[in-house]
C-alpha cells in the first residue's frame, strides 16, 4: 500500500513519469509468475487511477498498447487490467482510433460473464466513459459495437451492474447508434428481465430500488420503435400474468411506447392490446392496475391520433375506436350494472388523448347518454348517467380545441343544457350536485355557453342559494358560481347579486339562514374587479346597517361579513386592481365605521372583539396584497391618523377634530382597541415600505401596551408593536428600542406590586417571537425571561401557555403572509437552544411550579416537526412521564400526541421507563376528557407493538385495565379500547404476534 502512495505521490509531483514507472516495474511484468505479473500490473493501474489526468498523448497510446496485450494474459491479471483500461478511458487526450482498439480487445479477449462483479462493472463503465467522450469513432464500429455489447451483457444478474448495462444500453438506442442486423438480440439481452422482480435487501448500502431498475429498463424497451414487434407481444403475454406489479409495469411500459411509436408499429397488435386493456380494466380490483390501464389506452389513442390520412388508407384511429366503442358504449345504457364505470372510464380515457378522439367518442357516446338520460325516470339512474356526462364534458389538456376550432360539444350545447337545467329542479340532493358539476365543466370552457343559457344558469343558482337548505346543494353551489363567475361577470352582476342584496335586507322576518347564504355566496363569485366593485359594497351597506341598528343582524352575521370580505381581498393576490379598490374604497370605510362605533360608545357590534377580530384579516390580507406605492400611501394615512387624529380620507368625516386613539383610557376601551386595525395596517405591509413617523408610533405602542387596562387593547398594541420590530432593519435605531422597552418590561416585571405585570409580560412575549422569529441576537435574552417568569407565583401558568404562540403560527401578525422575517427551522433552532434551560429549571423548581415547566415544554415540544420530535424525545422521556401525572388535561393530550409516534418507534431508554409508562397510560384511560382516553388509548396500542419479551409481563394487567374503556359511553373511545385489546389479546398466544 505504502508503495502505491509513494508511486502515485512520486509521478504526481513530476518526479519521474507514468513509462519510467513501466520500467522501474519492468521484472514484476514480465516475471514467469503469472501471481508476480499481476501484482505488478495492479500496482499501474492503482496509480493510473489517480493520475489519468496528467497523462500525455503518447503515454496514453504507449499504455493502452500495453494494456490490451496484457488481455491476452493469464486470467488473474485480467481484472487489474480492466481496472486500468477504466482510467485510460477517463483521459481527455485519448489518441484517436483507441477506443475502437480497446473495445475489440474486450470483446474479443474478455469473456465478461466468467468475470467477477467488480470486473464486469468495469467493462460496463468502460464502455459508459467511451460513449460519451468518444462516441464517432464507436458508431464507426457499426453493428459491432452493439453484437459486443450484447455478448458482454448475456446473462448479467447483479442489480448494480444492470443499471450500468441498461444505461449502455439506453445510450445506443437513443444516441443512433446502428443496430444492424441485431435489434432482436439487443431486444432479447434486456426483455429477459422484463417485468423486474427485485425486493432489496435488508439495509442495502446501495440503495438500489426496483423502481430505478423498472424505470432504466423500460427507457430501454420503449425506445425504439424497432422493437415493437417484440415488445408488443410479450407485453401482452405478461398482462396474462396473476402478478399485480407485473401487470402495473406492463401496461405502464405500454403507456411509455405510446410518444415513441407510429399507428404503424401498432396496427398489427392493436386487438390483441385493446382485449387485454379491457379484460383488466373490467376484472381488476386494484385502483393501479386500472390506472395503469387507462393511460395505456389514452397513450394508444394518442399516438393514433398522429396518423396522416390519406385517401387510399384506413383511419387505424377511426378503427381503433371502433373496437373501443363497440366493447364499451352497450355498458352505458344499463346505469345500474357494475360495468358501466370501466366502461365509461374507458371511453372517457380514450376521449381525452387527442382532439380527434374527442370528436369521434363525443359524437357516438353523448347522444346515447342524453337519450338514456330523459327516458329513465330514477334519480339514481339519472345520476349515474350525469356522472358519466360529467367526464366527457371535462375536457383534458390534450382534447381541447387548438385555436380557431369549435369545441365538440358545441353542437349537443342545448340538449346539455336542457338536462343539466331539469336536474336543478330536481328534489334529489345528488342529482343537483352532479348537475352543478356538469354546469361547472361547460361554463369552464370560453364560448361554449351562450349568454341565454349562462342568464338561465346563474338563475338557476341564484335560486338554489336562496331556496335550498341542504349544506352539500349549498356548497356545490357556491362552487360552481365562483367558477362560472370568472368567466362570465356580467350575468352575475346583473342577476345574481341584486337578487342577494334584496335578500339581505329584505324585512325583518327574513330566514336568518337564507341571509347567511346570500352573504356566504358573495364572495366566491368576486374573482373579477367589476363583480367586486358590486358585491363589496353590498357587504360594507350589510356592516353599516349592523352599526346604526336599523335590522336585526347578529354578531354570527356580522361576523360572517367580515369572513366574505376577506375572501374577496384575497383575490387581491393576483389582480391590481382589486387591491386598488380595497386601498380606495373598503379599507377607508372600515376604518370609518369601526371609528364611529367606537365614539358613539352605544351597543354597535362593530365594538365587539368578535367583530373586530373578524375586520382584522380583511384589512391585513388586503394590505399584504397592495403594490408599493399604494401601500407607501396606506401607510401614511393609517399613521396619520392613529397618532395625529387625520380623519381626511375617511369617508362621511363628521368625526371630532381632536382624537387620541392610542391614548390609554380606564373608563373607555372603544377607541383604544382600533388599535388591532392599525396592526392590520402596518404590520401586513410589505418590508420594502417605509412606516412613516415608526419611533413615535412604536412610542405611542409601547405605552398603551404597559399601560392599557383591557386585555384586547394591550395584546393588539403588543401584537402591532412585535410586527413593526420584526420587520425593522438591524442598527443602532433598532437596539435603542430594544434596549428601551426591555428596561421598562423589566421593570414592570420586577416590581411584584405592580398592577401591570400582565401587560409588561404580554409585550416581551410578542416581542420576544418578533425577534425569535429573525434570529436576533437579543431574543435569547427574552426568551431567558419568559424561562425564569414560569416560576412566578402569579405568571407562571400564563407564561407556560405563552409558549404555544411563541412556537405557534399566528394568524393576524407575525406570518409569512404578512411579510414578516421568518427564518427557516426557528422552532428546531429555538429548542436546540433552550430544553436544557427547561430541564434544569425544572430539576430546581418548587414542586408546584413543576407542571408550568412541563407545560411549556409539552407546547414547546408538540410545535417541532415530527421527524425532529422523534429524534429528540428520548432525551426528554423522563419530563414527559412527569408531564402524563400533571392535572391540566391540556398539558396530557399534548404529551400524549407527542408520545405516540415515538412509541411506534422506541428509543432504548424506553426499556427502563416501562412500569412508570404503564402505570400513567392506563390510568389516564378513564380521565374524564374523551380526548385524553383515546390518545392514551392509542399509547397502549403502540406499545403492543415493542419486542414481546419487554411487554409480555404487563398484557394481564393492561387487558384488566382496558374492561373499563370497553363499556365507555362514548363510541370512539370504545373503538379505539377493542383495537387496542385485540393487539393485547393476541400478544404471546398462538398465531398471535
């Protein structure tokens, strides 16, 4: 070994070359001992391994010369030799016409199979490094080089090295290489493994898949279309097979011959193909076979459909469907047999390749249908034949009309409409929804629909929404509105939506569940600005009509609004203009209203936390959606106004001239809490605009967070206070903040009197996330806080559940929506960090301090990632078994949800933890919370599952426990107590586990 080294070291550094290494090695290679020849022989190849790339020309020449002689040699030289052809091959300066030599030795001199596994990969990446650097001169061999290859491949086994030939392999037929007279023994060396039976050993350290040997196989089979004659045949053969996975490949392989062939490679085999696509389409039970079937049939289909006619020839498409169509189209007229799903699937598979296709299957099946539909009078019958409908209707990406052809379904248009009309007047649930589908299938595609019929459409709709109680009529509805909508605005505008405002503030006695579908309807068919610039103030008039008293709306409808309204700024995502017209007319008016409420200081339910917790995502989605300048200028008149009291863009202004709304007022918290609307505002902007006037706003925050005495108004001002800091840039203006507000939380928190340690202790958690989010230095030092606050006699347990929103995503603030920093794995970063400080703290804590420990770390915990959970619970075993004993059934089901991944797959210090684990298990089985009894229950599970030897001692105990669960009242506590019996009842008995 050590002589390697210094050879390779030695020829490297230009000490002496690659042929005077020949020569010092001159009596080792010519030595009569074939042992000696071949020690020395490995020594050159071992060097060349490393040193190819330093070689010159006529080195290279003088050591393949060498080389290929050295073939001809005792057998044991052999594979050392291959090894230094391998690194001859790698060099750029190969001498022309020596890739040619090499081969010809190989093939001549070399019986590949009688190799070794190294040996033969060898020869395999020989021939992989020479088509690529010098594949002319190999397509000079002609047939040769592919009748050597297939000698050298002839019955190769190893998995590893198979790749390596299919990859050869692939490389001769997709690069042009010509196979002569070869092409069925090219085909026979690589179908003889066809379909792939591979399962991978135990811990394989090649990971090898069977996937990768199917999928370099078949680029191999489907690649030329000169195999066909043989491919076709054995894919037929192989389809007879009783194996699931051989049929899968089969058909799979059949689907990939599809863009390679011709209908002429086809047109011999094309009955035989469709017999055997039936056969397992019709009889198969298994959703892959049959998959797989129909993207042979549509691939078929398809490479038919390329076919040129001419006048003296057949459409092979036109016949092939025939076959199709004859087999298939009876099926449809008998909707309460089993066949007439294959059958439609089928026929809608072979629709959907191609253009042509469609017209042809289009044209034979939907009249049929349609006739089938009006004379059967069942509504399940009706349905079904809908259901089929639907899939002809939808067209796929290969059937649609190229530009400037009618779609197929222009002329069956009345008919269809005709049906799909009758069906909504149907009183069957399903039929109604099938029929919306359909509707929803011909709106989708541009000019199908006439405005006659798309007016009788939303109609028809319009009366569903109002008439139809049902939840699945209504949501199908909604569906298929917002979907028609987009395409058709004007029908909407015009029909729909002053029926719905007619509706909505239609009298007092009006169903409040008609009303609540009227306001839901609104939004999905707001997707286009002129729809939205309709139904937007038919919401905000509903909002203003709550505020002034004059109907009877609820809080839910109020709410509910506010719902619609934000799914409609959501399409300001996509359309300029929409966030325009929240930026010009919503946002101001909401702003308005919510200011009015609050002066006027009577019952208006826009004062509600609800209500305005509800406003606050219409705002803050909208605002994240605005381009720029827009949101520059939003952002300056929200500022404005909550820090100087200008009112001027507010519409209707008959406000006081003087309002302080981030004042802290004991006796009001009406104008304090607009704070939350000012969090929507700024905090949702993106991070490229500037927040004018940000110091004294963060100010103006930071007092009404400490000072605030109601919970909504300090959490918001906390909230928008974390989301300004979040998005700050790093700097000296930054840490001034920071350094400001920590020394007055500080303050706050250590002064045990005071009666604002709650606000003080609301503000770091918000800022704390602010920063924890960005990976700020500082917010380790927060977080250190909250970790010495959970101690605090009065803090303690609302810090614990503090930190569920310090590891949770927050939906107002502080989210990627909201263009907050957000870094990525924070969470896993932050536990890293921080569960030694958790384990400590609660080693040393009093012991009824203990359960705010190990709640914080069950939120803490139940917030990573899965795979992270798993790898890092068993460190923190011991706090989690802790965590089981604690009485906040809150802190059990979270440790639980935790626990049970990590069951099914037990760490080692498991084994010693298993009598406490037990004893808390079984007990929380009969906690009164349902919750708690089925996640423990699905422990106990999980544990059947450990080697038996560990378990065996507790089956008795565990069965007698789990008699209880077995009679609980509750159903799905019951379930989950048999399926863990009957794996506890199994557990060391006869053919059990």
């Amino acid at each position: 070994m050590n002589r390697t080294v210094d050879s390779e070291q030695c020829v490297k550094t230009g000490q002496f070359t690659i042929l005077q290494l020949v020569e010092a090695l001159g009596l080792s290679l010519t030595s009569s001992q074939p042992q000696t020849r071949g020690r020395g022989v490995q020594l050159l190849s071992q060097v060349l391994q490393e040193c190819y790339s330093s070689l010159s020309e006529r080195e290279v020449e003088v050591l393949i010369a060498f080389y290929e002689n050295r073939l001809k040699d005792h057998y044991v030289i052999t594979p050392h030799v291959l090894q230094g052809l391998k690194a001859l091959t790698k060099c750029s300066v190969l001498p022309p016409g020596s890739a040619v030599s090499i081969l010809r030795s190989i093939f001549q001199d070399v019986h590949v199979q009688s190799l070794m596994l190294a040996e033969r990969s060898c020869v395999y990446n020989i021939l992989i490094n020479l088509m690529e650097s010098r594949e002319e001169e190999l397509k000079g061999l002609g047939a040769d080089f592919v009748f050597g290859f297939v000698q050298s491949v002839d019955g190769e086994r190893d998995p590893r090295n198979l790749l390596l030939a299919f990859q050869v392999a692939r490389n001769i037929i997709h690069r042009g290489y010509d196979l002569g007279k070869f092409v069925e023994e090219l085909f026979e060396v690589t179908s003889c493994y066809f379909p792939i039976d591979f399962s991978p050993p135990p811990n394989d350290p090649h990971r090898i898949t069977k996937e990768e040997l199917v999928l370099s196989l078949r680029a191999v089979l489907t690649g030329t279309p000169r195999f066909a004659e043989f491919l076709l045949p054995l894919i037929i053969e192989k389809l007879d097979s009783d194996v699931q996975s051989a049929k899968v490949d089969s058909l799979q392989t059949l689907a990939a011959c599809g863009p390679t062939y011709s209908h002429k490679e086809l047109a011999e085999f094309l009955s035989g193909l469709w017999s055997s696509i039936r056969r397992e389409v019709f009889q198969t039970a298994s959703e892959r076979v049959e998959s797989a079937g129909l993207s042979a049939l549509s691939a078929i289909t398809s490479c038919l459909s390329r076919s040129v006619l001419s006048s003296d020839s057949e459409d092979s498409l036109q016949v092939f469907l025939d076959l199709v169509l004859k087999d298939c189209q009876h099926h449809l007229c008998e909707p309460d047999l089993k066949l007439v799903w294959p059958s439609a699937k089928l026929l809608q598979a072979a629709a959907g390749a191609s253009y042509r296709a469609s017209l042809i299957v289009t044209a034979a099946v939907i009249p049929a249908l349609l006739e089938q539909y009006n004379n059967r009078t069942q509504c399940a019958q009706r349905r079904t034949l809908l259901e089929v409908l639907q899939g002809f209707v939808q067209p796929t990406p290969f059937s649609r009309p190229a530009e400037g052809e009618e779609s197929v379904l222009v002329e069956f248009q009345p008919t269809l409409c005709i049906v799909v009309f009758s069906a909504l007047v149907e009183s069957n649930t399903g039929l109604q929804v099938t029929a919306m589908r359909v509707l929803t299938a011909l709106g989708q595609q541009p000019g199908l629909l006439a405005q006659t019929y798309v007016e009788k459409a939303v109609d028809h709709l319009t009366r569903l929404i109002l008439e139809e109680e049902d939840a699945q009529v209504s949501s199908a509805v909604v569906e298929c509105s917002g979907s028609l909508a987009h395409l058709h605005p004007k029908a909407f505008i015009s029909r729909m939506i002053p029926q719905l405002k007619e509706e909505i503030f239609s009298d007092l006695a009006s169903n409040g569940a008609v009303r609540q579908r009227c306001v839901t309807a609104l939004a999905p068919v707001s997707s286009q600005l002129s729809v939205v610039q309709e139904s937007a103030p038919v919401l905000l008039q509903l909002l203003a009509s709550a505020h002034t008293g004059s109907y009877g709306f609820t809080l839910e409808e109020v709410t509910s609004v506010c719902i619609s309204l934000q799914r409609i700024a959501e399409h300001a995502r996509g359309t300029e203009e929409i966030g325009q017209f929240f930026h010009d007319i919503i946002i101001p008016r909401l702003l308005g209203l919510a200011l009015q409420a609050a002066l006027q200081n009577h019952s208006s339910p826009l004062t509600d936390e609800a209500v305005l917790s509800a406003i606050v995502p219409v705002i803050s989605t909208a605002c994240a959606a605005l381009q720029t300048e827009l949101a520059s200028h939003m952002a300056a008149q929200v500022v404005t106004l909550f820090l100087d009291g200008d009112m001027s863009f507010l519409p209707e202004n008959a406000f006081p001239s003087q309002i302080q709304l981030l004042q802290s007022q004991a006796e009001s918290r009406g104008l304090s809490q607009l704070v939350c609307l000012l969090m929507a505002c700024v905090c949702s902007l993106p991070r490229s605009v500037d927040i004018p006037e940000i110091n004294r706003l963060l100010v103006q925050l930071e007092e009404l967070s400490c000072t605030c005495p109601h919970l909504f108004s300090y959490t918001f001002a906390a909230k928008c206070f974390a989301g300004l800091i979040n998005k700050r840039p790093a700097g000296e203006a930054l840490d001034a903040v920071l350094e400001r507000v920590l020394k007055r939380i500080s303050v706050e928190l250590e002064n045990v009197s005071s009666s604002q340690r709650t606000q003080a202790f609301t503000l770091l958690l918000w800022v704390a996330k602010a920063l924890l989010l960005r990976y700020h230095p500082l917010s380790t030092v927060l977080t250190d806080k909250l970790f010495a606050l959970l101690s605090d006699p009065e803090l303690g347990c609302k810090v614990a559940d503090g930190f569920c929103i310090l590891m949770s995503d927050s939906p107002d603030v502080l989210n990627r929506n909201c263009h907050a920093d957000v870094r990525i794995m924070y969470r896993q970063r932050f536990f890293a960090e921080s569960s030694t400080k958790l384990v400590q703290g609660f080693n040393s804590a009093k012991q009824d301090k203990k359960s705010c420990y190990l709640k914080a770390l069950s939120h803490i915990v139940n917030n990573l990632p899965r795979q992270v959970q798993l790898t890092e619970l068993p460190a923190l075993l011991p706090l989690l078994l802790e965590a089981l004993s604690c009485p906040d059934q809150g802190v059990q089901l979270s440790t639980l949800s935790c626990m049970q991944p990590v069951l099914l797959e037990p760490p080692p210090a498991l084994n010693n933890q298993l009598e406490g684990l037990f004893s808390r298990l079984l007990a929380l089985t009969t906690s009164p919370a349902m919750k708690v009894r089925i996640a423990s229950l699905r422990c106990v599970n999980a544990l059947s599952r450990l080697p038996e030897h560990m378990i065996l001692p507790f089956r008795a105990r565990v069965l007698k426990a789990l008699d209880v669960p077995l009679d609980d009242k509750k159903r799905l506590v019951r379930r989950e107590a048999v399926a863990a019996r009957g794996e506890w009842f199994l557990l060391g008995s006869p053919g059990g586990r």
